[in-house]
C-alpha cells in the first residue's frame, strides 16, 4: 500500500538537521533530490552527502555548480546569478570595507 509508504525526508526536514541559509538548504536539497519527487529516500541522501563529503575537488565543485544553476539547464547565465543574488540580504551588500 503505497499510503503508507515512507517516501524519504522532505525539505523542510532536511533543512532542520543542517543550520544552513534557507536559500543554501533549499538548493542543496534541491540537488540531491535527483527523481524531483519532492522527498530524499535513502540513496538520494547517501549519494549527495558522500559527493559533499567524501569526494574530490571535482565532485564538491559539481555540488556547488548544481546550486548555482536553478533552472538547471547546465550553464550558469545572468537569471541564476540574479536568483542567487535575490536571497543575499541587502545589508550585507552595504557592508563598508575599512
């Protein structure tokens, strides 16, 4: 009976163990949630905390692209820089350099 079904860990769960930036935490979940069901089942979860983890510069950096582009269509161009840059607080961009 699929009702009764664990699926996995949904985002806002997922955001409950890690105390990352809401729009960090949305991301990452949103990369390791390959099947975009909404949920991490078990090797979702495994497979991107190794990669995050326990892998070389060259997975890390594939992590870090994967957030970078939200409409993941494998480039980074100005819309993903400017959703990027829609969950930076305006104060820090104020912040004064002595």
């Amino acid at each position: 009976d699929k009702t009764n079904k664990v699926v996995g860990i949904n985002q806002l769960e997922f955001g409950k163990y890690y105390e990352l930036p809401l729009m960090l935490s949305k991301r990452l979940f949103s990369v390791f949630d390959t099947d975009n069901d909404g949920f991490l089942n078990y090797k979702e979860f495994v497979s991107g905390m190794i990669t995050l983890f326990g892998s070389e510069f060259k997975g890390l950096a594939k992590i870090v692209f994967s957030i970078y582009d939200f409409d993941k269509d494998g480039y980074i161009n100005k819309e993903d820089i400017k959703s990027v840059f829609s969950y930076i607080p305006t104060n820090i961009l104020n912040i004064q350099y002595k």
